[in-house]
C-alpha cells in the first residue's frame, strides 16, 4: 500500500483554552478527491493552516506530501497548490500581470499550462482583477493554484460565494484538470451537496474529532434508516451504532452506522412489528453524524 498523500496523526491545537483540534487523526490516499466536511467553526479551516505550516500544533504529527508540514514547511508549498475561500489577489493587477507575478515564485512554472488554462477559463488577459466577474475570480484563483502543476491540490470552501451555475463550472474543471492526472485534492466545503458527486472519500470533523472517514461508496451503503414499529417490549439497547433516533407517531426511525447484511438482518429480526429501510444521501448522513440524537427512544 502506497504512502498516504497526507497524513495526520494525534494532532491538537487551541486558541488560548478553547480547543479546536482533539487528536485528530486522517489519511488522504494518494490520487483521491477528498471530502473534508465540518459544520462552519468546527476547525476545518484550523487543519489546513497547520497542513500549510502556517500554524504549528501544539501536538501530534502533520505529513504533506511525506514531508512535515512545519519544519518543511518551504519544501512542502512547492509540491502543492492552495486555494481559499477569501483568496486575496492584487486587484490593480492585470490578470496576465498576477499570472507573471505568481510565477515568479515557482521556477518550473508551466505558462503552456496556464495559457491553456486562460484560455479554458475565458479569463480575459488584459482585464484588471478587480473587474473580474467572481466566477472569472475563483477560476483566476484555481490557475494561480495548480500553474506549477502540484501533486496535491488544497481547497478551502473554494465555491463560496458563487451562483449555482459557477460552482457547477469550477467543480467540472477541478475533476477535468486534476482527477484524470492523478492530482490528489482535498476539498473542504460546507455545501454539502457539491461534495458528493465530486469527492470519492470523505472525512466528517466535528466536536475537533474525525467523526468519520471513508470511500463515499461504503458511506452511502453504511449508513441507513429504519423506521420502526415497535412492541412494547422492544429493546433498542441491543441496537449498535445508533447516530439518531427521533419518534413520528407511532414509528420509530432510526439512523444506524456500519450496517452490513447480518446487521441489517438482526435489526429486523429484532422487531416483529415491521421495518422499512432506506438509504440516506450524504446530507442526511452528514447530519446524523453531526446532530443526530443518538438517545435510544
């Protein structure tokens, strides 16, 4: 098995006594577009400052690329391309001005690439950044991340702000630029519903813990509610990996986590009035993970 593209083991970080990162732990797998989901203020951000080497953890261990992300913090920001959600650019710049610009920085910047990109992304070359539209902005951005063709590629909410129809159009160009490059991204977003055609890994941070990680594939088919009818003498303490439970009526659904055929089976079997399952969409799972009552009635 191939070493991770970025691994995170035991790290904790505070803002003077609120704590923000409890023992992390993550593995992106090399190649992957990762899911990085968290409710807003949960620490997503927090993580990826420290996987820059923009802020050291107070403990545990940060490997970007095979390399610590604060003593080879320089090593590190040549292998891999950033992009925030407030990504600040020179506004009185033009946009082929910032591109030369930004070059600068990079000695094996690739301007076939990003010409090409320009050209992609409609960005006009003589226009001043200011005047961009904000689509024009984050695909201006996203060239600016990936000129010097990095190995990992970070996103930080990198839509926010956008209308519908832009985010659709940046989330095209990160699978048509990078996934068939075997470009590993990590793609932290709160809009939930961008990340699940997208991502084919997902990771959940909450409560300054990773509450999940896995393919999106075995998430979508681990994870299912049950609504039930139950006896009076029904026994939910026998039910494992609960992450909500809420009462309609005289039903009974419940949302239960790692659930194979056996499980499921005993599930029903524990309930002889009847059960009817379903499958969840990662928004519900999302939030079962994160809200859910995990109360047994």
């Amino acid at each position: 098995m191939s070493e991770p593209a970025i691994k995170i083991e035991g790290l904790h970080f505070s803002y003077g006594k609120k704590q923000v990162l409890k023992g992390v732990n993550l593995e992106v797998p090399k190649g992957s577009i990762f899911g990085f989901l968290g409710r807003n203020g949960t620490g997503k951000t927090t993580l990826i400052k420290t996987m820059l080497g923009l802020q050291k953890p107070h403990s545990g261990k940060c490997l970007v690329g095979g390399m610590d992300s604060f003593t080879q913090t320089l090593d590190i920001r040549k292998r891999i391309g950033f992009m925030a959600e407030d990504q600040q650019m020179y506004g009185w710049m033009k946009v082929k001005q910032i591109i030369k610009w930004a070059a600068g920085f990079y000695p094996d910047w690739d301007y076939e690439f990003t010409d090409k990109l320009a050209v992609k992304f409609g960005l006009p070359m003589n226009i001043k950044v200011k005047e961009l539209s904000k689509g024009q902005n984050s695909s201006l951005a996203l060239l600016l991340a990936l000129g010097h063709r990095p190995d990992i590629v970070i996103l930080d909410d990198p839509t926010l702000g956008l209308d519908p129809i832009a985010r659709k159009d940046f989330l095209r160009h990160v699978i048509e630029l990078l996934q068939t490059d075997g470009v590993t991204v990590f793609f932290s977003s709160h809009l939930l519903y961008e990340i699940e055609p997208v991502a084919d890994h997902i990771a959940i941070l909450d409560k300054g813990v990773i509450v999940k990680s896995c393919t999106t594939e075995q998430l979508r088919e681990s994870v299912r509610k049950f609504v039930i009818a139950p006896s009076p003498q029904a026994d939910f303490s026998e039910m494992q990996g609960i992450l909500d439970a809420f009462q309609t009526g005289n039903t009974i659904s419940v949302t239960v986590e790692d659930c194979d055929e056996s499980k499921r089976a005993k599930i029903k079997s524990m309930f002889s009035n009847g059960t009817q399952e379903t499958a969840l969409n990662l928004d519900e799972i999302f939030e079962a993970y994160v809200i859910g009552n995990r109360g047994s009635k």
